[in-house]
C-alpha cells in the first residue's frame, strides 16, 4: 500500500485545506445536485396533480414504499462502499478503493435488474401488499411497468454519482444531477403537460433523464486524473456485503421509510380514503425537500469525515461536524418559517382548483408535521457521523428508531389508544425522540475516542 507522504497531506485540502472554503466545496455541489434532483421530484408531483388529478398523486404515493426499500438497498452500497473507498483513498490505498468501487456498481446492477424481472411478473400482488384499492391498479401499472427498467439505469447511476464525488470530482457528479433534472422538468411539461401522457409519460421523462444522467457520469472514465479503475473481474466479493453493512443506516433510512408509507397509507385508506393518501403525498413532497436538503449536506460529509478518520485527524472532523450543525438548523428555521407563512400556497402548486377537499386536509396536515423540520436534519447528520466513522451498528439504531420503529410504534398507539389526536402528530415526535438518542451516541463515540480506538487495534 502507497502510504501519503507529509507533502501529500498538506496537499490534499480535505486534510489540511481551511475548513470553511473545504466544506462549501463539497457541501455546495451536492445540496444543488440533490436540490435539482428533488425539484425535478415535485415537479413530476406538480405536472401529476394538476394534470392526472389526485388520484393519480395517490397512485404514485402508494409505490413509494417499494422504490424506498430498492432504493435503501442501492443506497447501503454507494454510502458504505464509499466510506470505505474513502478511508482507502485517505491511507493512499487506491487498488483496495477501485476493488470497492466495482463491486459496488456491479452488485447494482444485479440487484436492479433481478427487481425488474421478479416484479414484472407479480406487479398486481405487489399492489395488494401495498394496501391499494383495485381501482387505482390501472393507474399504477401505467407508472410502475415503465419505471421497473428505467430503476436499472437509475440505480447504477446514483451509485456512480456517489463514488465520483468520493474521488474528488463533485462537481461533475453535480453537472449529472442538474442535467438531469433540467431534463425531467422539460419533458415532464412535454409529456405530461402539453402530450397528457399522464403517468405514463412522468416515468418515460425520468428514464430519458436517468440516460442523461449515465452520459455525463461516463466523463469520469475519461478522466485520467481518476484514481477509481473499474474492472468486471474481482474477487473476495465479501467485500460488497461489509459495504452494505456499513451502509446499512442509509438501507434502513430509506427502507423504514417505506414501512412507515405504507402503514400510514393503510390508517389513512381506511380512515380519509383516497383523499387522505392524496393529501399526505403533497405534504410528503415538503418533507422530502426538506430532507434533500439536509441529506445534500451529509453526502459531503461523508467524504469529509471518511477521509480525515483515514488520516487520523480527530479535530479537523470536529470542526467539519460544527460547520454542518451550524448550517442545518439555519435551514430548519427556514423551512419552518416557509409552512407558517407559505404552507397553503406550496400545497395548492400540486392540485388542480377542483380538489379543494384535499387542499384543505393537506394544509391540517402541514399545521402538524411542522416541528420535524426543525431536527430531523441534525439526526440525518449524527447517523452520517456514525457511519463514517465505521460505527455501523449505532448508526443504524438511530436510522431505525427516527424511520421506523418510533414513527409505527406511535402511529399504531395514537391510531389506536388515542384516536382523539392527530395521526400524523407522530412522526415529528419520532424525530424529537431520536435526538436525544443520536446525541447520547455522538458523545459515545466522539471523533478522539474513535480514532483513538482504531490506532489500539491497529
């Protein structure tokens, strides 16, 4: 292994750059790719609801859980396959990085194309599991066939994204994003808007985006500054299971997600109907870009942390942590104050003027889930941490208690012993909960104690 030299450190600015400049290198690109991601996201929703109508809003709704829980899958390797290729690339080890980095993609691309298969087979079971009225099966099937193959592309390529940025070139990986967000936004006008493909055309525009996406990200392989060499032929592909495992709170992040989408699609199914699943997707929207946001500013923490843990620099990850902190919670008061002031005029972007039942559950929906986007940023980022600092384990516990097991188990209880209250009251308790959680495990594993730990079992 090519161990850096003292000159190569003081070279490299993760390592040794001024940290504020650093941070708004990496953190800037990936908020605006992501931002670019999710505009394209609420426009697909804004084209939906105000072209196909609510029901077509609640027909997609009610895919989520299965895209979240392929996507986690997907997301466990590009996060924990570049935190290790990070970790590699920061001890000079750029042959173990670029073994990390093909397994990764080709793992994807296995698993995607295995997805499509098996569901083109069983799409109609799969509905049923989801908790989907018959009548919206047409309306799903004219989504859902299409996107099984466009996953393919659109999985290998954020897995792509990912690794690109590891390797120091997150501008490119951000051209890719923006590129093909543009492009969904113009097509989901042509498709949806002015050809009324519906459904339909909202998934071609997101695969014909995915392959623009693919295009600009293969200017990485002709960069001859890369250090990741992709090759077909690997071995040891245990390595692909410790990079899913130390993924795994990015998996049960977007997989919990899923779960707790479908519980709530079922209480609302069988409390509000439609209309209550339709009202949730456009608050859904909200919260999605709140966490886009947030998720921007993780993502470049991840190379941050990685390879300063590589590097042994304990205090230069604390002030990367307190550059993060700073700029989340200005953002959470941004967003709070955004529903407060805005929240009626951002739901009624996403609904035709006829759906006024709808707007109106969506503004009381809004009114509840407001005091999540206060925290749920900095739980993102302490889950971050845990990860790249290969705390896989307390990571994942923070991901499953604010995605999963405190969101259902307050969902089933309020459904059920206090059916008084909102339901949806439970997700940002869930949020204020796990901080107390995440914050007791940051302490526990602060960046000298870990590194610390690393340079004993060495």
């Amino acid at each position: 292994m090519d161990e850096y030299t003292s000159a190569e450190r003081r070279n490299d600015p993760i390592l040794s750059g001024p940290h504020w400049p650093v941070f708004w290198h990496y953190a800037l690109p990936s908020v605006a790719g992501l931002l670019a991601l999710t505009t394209a996201n609420i426009v697909d929703g804004i084209f939906i609801g105000n072209f196909a109508g609510a029901d077509a809003l609640a027909a997609l709704n009610l895919l989520i859980p299965y895209f979240a829980g392929l996507f986690g899958l997907a997301l466990a390797l590009a996060i924990g396959g570049t935190v290790r290729a990070g970790k590699s690339l920061g001890e000079g080890n750029a042959e173990a990085a670029s073994a990390t980095f093909s397994k990764c993609l080709i793992a994807t691309f296995g698993l995607a194309l295995g997805a499509a298969l098996l569901c083109l087979y069983f799409h109609e079971p799969l509905y049923r599991l989801l908790g989907a009225d018959p009548v919206l099966f047409p309306l799903m099937s004219e989504y859902f066939l299409v996107m099984l193959w466009v996953l393919v592309v659109q999985l290998v390529v954020m897995v792509l994204y990912y690794f690109v940025r590891v390797d120091g070139m997150p501008r490119l990986a951000t051209l890719a994003l923006v590129a093909g967000a543009g492009a969904n936004i113009l097509l989901d006008a042509l498709l949806v808007g002015y050809l009324d493909q519906g459904l339909r055309g909202a998934a071609l525009a997101t695969g014909i985006a995915q392959a623009l996406q693919l295009a600009v990200l293969l200017a990485y392989f002709a960069n001859r500054q890369r250090r990741l060499r992709f090759s077909w032929r690997q071995r040891d592909w245990g390595e692909v299971i410790k990079a899913g495992t130390n993924g795994v709170s990015e998996w049960i992040n977007e997989a919990s997600v899923g779960l707790v989408m479908l519980l709530i699609n079922w209480l609302l199914m069988t409390s509000q109907g439609v209309t209550g699943v339709a009202a949730f997707s456009v608050v859904n929207y909200l919260i999605f870009l709140s966490l886009m946001v947030f998720y921007g500013i993780a993502d470049a923490m991840h190379v941050l942390l990685s390879h300063n843990l590589g590097a042994g620099n304990a205090r230069r990850i604390r002030t990367f942590m307190g550059c993060a902190v700073r700029v989340i919670l200005g953002l959470g008061v941004v967003l709070v104050v955004a529903a407060w002031w805005q929240g009626d005029v951002l739901v009624r972007l996403f609904l035709e003027d006829a759906d006024l039942a709808t707007a109106r559950l969506a503004d009381q929906f809004l009114a509840i889930l407001w005091p999540l986007f206060l925290i749920n940023g900095i739980n993102v980022l302490l889950s971050v941490y845990l990860t790249a600092m290969h705390r896989p384990l307390p990571s994942a516990l923070v991901a499953l208690s604010r995605s999963l097991v405190l969101p259902a188990l307050l969902l089933v209880v309020i459904a059920n012993a206090f059916p008084q209250w909102p339901l949806l009251v439970a997700l940002p308790l869930a949020e204020w909960l796990t901080f107390i959680l995440a914050l007791g495990l940051f302490l526990r594993f602060r960046p000298l104690r870990v590194i610390s730990q690393e340079a004993a079992a060495v």
